[in-house]
C-alpha cells in the first residue's frame, strides 16, 4: 500500500545519496561545503600581504567565525610576482617578506587552514604566472608551504574546449593528491558543464576531478548573484560530500571592500548559498 511505497521511496533516496557521496572525489577533505575567507572580493590586487593577512585571521577569531566553522582563510590572486631560475614560483617579496611558509604557519598556529590561487592558463588572471606545464613542481611546492587549499582559475585558456579543460584541470587533481598532503581543489572554471559527467569526453564529473567547481562567472552584483543562484537550481543532483557546485563566493556590504551588496542582499545570498550547500567564502 501506500506505506509500502514511501518505505521504497525513502530507500531509493537512502541509496541516491549513498551512491552519489560513493562517487565523489575522495581525497578526505571537502565532506562538507568550504567555509572562509578569501581575499578577492575584499581587497581585489590592492593590499594582498601578509600583514593584512594577519589582520584578517585575527578578526575571523574576533568575530566568533572560526568557531563556528569558517577554517580555510584563502589568498587570491596578486601574490606571485614570477619564477625563480629552477621554476618554482616566487611570492612577492615586498608583500611577503618572509616567505609564504611563515604566513601559513601563522595562519596554522591560529587554528585555520591556509588557501592559496593559481590558473591552468600561462597567466592568471591578473597577469601572474600562472600553473600550466608546472603543475607537478606548483604542487609540490604548495604542500612544502602548508597549503591546505588551492583555487585554479581559467584565464589566459582554452575556456570552452571542454576536453582540453577537463584534461588541464585533471593534471593538477593528480598533482595534489601526488603531495601526500590532503589539499582541498577549487576548480574555477566558470561554467555549469564542469558538474556532469560526460562519458564522450570520460569525464567523470566534477567530483571526480575537483571538491568545488565553479558554475557560473563572477558574482560582482546583484545581476549576477541570481544568475547564479539560477544556473546552480538545476545542478543540486551533483552536488555530495566532497564535491560541491561552486556558485562563486560570498560579497558583504561593508563599506570599503572591492565589491559590495546591499545589506539585504548580502543576507539573501548568504541564505541562497547555504540552502544551495555552496561554499561560503566571505570577502568583505
């Protein structure tokens, strides 16, 4: 009868879920959606060091935020400045005079995990030196720093050749997990496909190359926070436990920050993200 047919149904659902997280990327980090900060909508290029970094671990703690769960605090762009004579990538030495080890540790010694950006392109997307043909030794040299998260854009790159994209994007998946050390990935690629698989192509989806991938371009207004709030609606079904649709990071309405919202509007979209069970990387 009728409770018969809920029973089944609830057990099919058991068993979606079940096998959806069975399918997800299994690299022990990402079981639940991202939560930090991450410094681009704050400060964009401009302030990215590690004094400012040090202030803004601090406030997370000041404001009851890692206790809550917000771990990761993320550089974005504008860190590196080139590569040094053996390749590998060199900050910058005015804004991180000690080095990037020494702002990880801090950040460490503080209970936070510590992320860090790159591209799959020649150049980030601020001019940088970006990873492409150096993802093994860029690997290598985040987990020698401590580096627990790392975000991969897609500038200055074959943006819509879906294979070539999977295969670069896959290039670095492997090189992190060749670390030894557990490193969440956010693919950045700015576009809903990256969610399915594509068994053309034997792609096996974006769980199984990334714990985030970003499904739609930058949120920078209000525009664009409902395109994306759109866009993700219909991609919950890949969303699971260590893999997650990325519908860009969350924008605050303090005074002074690069991008801004209306207060009511910062809020709608912290609601839409958490319901959606997006990351929630504050930069504000």
């Amino acid at each position: 009868g009728d409770m018969q047919r809920m029973k089944a149904s609830r057990c099919f659902v058991l068993f979606s879920i079940l096998l959806s997280a069975a399918v997800a990327l299994d690299n022990g980090v990402g079981r639940t959606p991202a939560m930090g900060y991450n410094t681009w909508n704050d400060f964009e290029c401009a302030g990215i060091n590690s004094s400012n970094i040090e202030k803004i671990t601090d406030r997370m703690i000041d404001l009851g935020l890692r206790d809550l769960g917000y771990k990761y605090i993320n550089i974005d762009d504008c860190w590196a400045t080139t590569r040094d004579s053996s390749g590998k990538l060199v900050p910058d030495p005015e804004a991180f005079p000690r080095g990037m080890k020494a702002v990880a540790s801090r950040v460490h010694s503080k209970g936070f995990k510590f992320g860090i950006y790159t591209d799959r392109g020649d150049k980030t997307c601020a001019g940088r030196p970006g990873s492409r043909g150096h993802e093994q030794q860029d690997a290598k040299t985040f987990a020698e720093w401590g580096v627990d998260y790392v975000k991969e854009d897609s500038c200055h790159a074959p943006e819509n050749d879906r294979s070539t994209a999977f295969k670069s994007y896959s290039l670095m998946h492997e090189a992190l997990n060749t670390t030894g050390r557990p490193i969440y990935f956010s693919l950045c690629g700015w576009h809903p496909w990256y969610a399915a698989p594509d068994v053309g192509l034997h792609y096996g989806g974006g769980s199984s190359i990334a714990n985030s991938w970003r499904i739609s371009p930058d949120v920078v207004n209000w525009k664009t926070l409902f395109l994306a709030a759109q866009i993700n609606a219909k991609l919950a079904a890949y969303a699971a436990p260590g893999g997650w649709n990325d519908p860009d990071m969350l924008i605050g309405s303090s005074p002074g920050s690069a991008f801004q919202l209306l207060p009511a509007q910062s809020r709608t979209q912290f609601s839409l993200w958490s319901i959606m069970a997006a990351p929630l990387l504050i930069g504000s």
